[in-house]
C-alpha cells in the first residue's frame, strides 16, 4: 500500500516545477534518532532505560518525497549507512556536518558525484585560487582549496571549493565545502 501511495505521489511530484534550475538530481541525507519503549521494544535497547531505531533517509528535492530510507539500531553512525549508499553521476547530495569523511567525498568526487556540507572550523586548507564575488551579494568569499592537513590528503585528493555566505544581518557566516564547480557560489549556498 505504501509503495503504491508513494508511486502516485512520486507521478504527481515529477510535473512539479523545482526551485532550482539545473539538471542534477538533488538528495539530502540526514538520520534520526526515533525513541522507543524499551519495555514494550525490547529489541530496541538504546540506553539502559530507553529503547530506540534510527531512521537513515535520503529525501529526493523532485517533489520532497523520501526515495531510500533504512532502518538501524540507534547506536549506527550516519556515515556507516551513507558509505554504503550509491549514486548515479551527477547527483548532488548535501548532508551536514556529522558527515564528514575525507574518504566518502573522495569516493564521490571520483565516481561523478557532487556534494555540499557545511565546513568545520578547524578545517585546514590552503587557498589556490580566489574567486570574483559580488558586492550585492551574500556571498562573502568563493575559493578554490586544496585539504593541506596529512590526515585529509592521504584520504581526498580533490580540489575542493570553500564558499562563505552571510546568513542575517546578525552576520552570521555559513561555510560551505563541495566539489562543483561549474555552479554559481549563491546557488551552491541555496542548496
């Protein structure tokens, strides 16, 4: 029943024009955690008191609808689900912090598939070319890097570009890490 309700929605979702006007799929992966009775899901053990399942889904931007989803036990990483999950080239997918995986984006690089994450703080880099950006633009900076820490070398060899964006007018700066280049820095910030 399920996978029928999906199919029609699915139909429905691909008339639908989409907020961005590139040809790339779009996927978001994220996980959850869903909380459980322990003692009615005893199978479920999460802590000593609680019960839990986490939910590993990748959301399809074409319509908003899931198109995988896999169940786990509580205690499984993001990442270990997100390894073993493959795209056809030229998909994007963005994913969050808790991602990060030298390794995983090198794979991706390679394979023709595109990712955007938020960069950590710590990140070390070394800048090899700087981009134009606009002044009416809330892109603060647009910068081709390449990892420089022996840790991240060894795993992803890729150039990849390091694109700030101001947020609020708090200013409040998101950082963004990805492997395309062939898109505007404000598009890659609105993905």
């Amino acid at each position: 029943m399920f996978e029928d309700l999906l199919g029609q929605c699915q139909a429905l979702a691909a008339s639908k024009k989409r907020p961005f006007r590139f040809k790339n799929p779009l996927r978001s992966l994220d996980g959850t955690v869903i909380e459980l009775c322990v003692s009615v899901f005893d199978w479920a053990k999460f802590q000593r008191t609680k019960g839990a399942i986490k939910l590993h889904l990748q959301l399809d931007h074409q319509g908003y609808l899931p198109c995988c989803a896999v169940l786990t036990d509580a205690n499984t990483g993001e990442l270990s689900v997100a390894r073993q999950m493959a795209f056809e080239p030229g998909t994007i997918v963005v994913v969050d912090r808790g991602y990060l995986d030298y390794a995983l984006y090198q794979r991706w690089s390679s394979t023709g598939v595109y990712f955007v994450t938020r960069a950590h703080s710590n990140r070390v880099y070394r800048v090899l070319e700087k981009r134009e950006v606009g002044s009416r633009n809330p892109v603060l900076s647009d910068e081709v890097i390449e990892l420089s820490s022996a840790y991240a070398q060894k795993r992803c060899l890729t150039r990849l570009r390091r694109v700030v964006v101001r947020v609020d007018e708090k200013h409040k700066d998101l950082v963004f890490l990805t492997n395309i280049t062939h898109l505007a820095a404000r598009t890659i910030a609105a993905i």
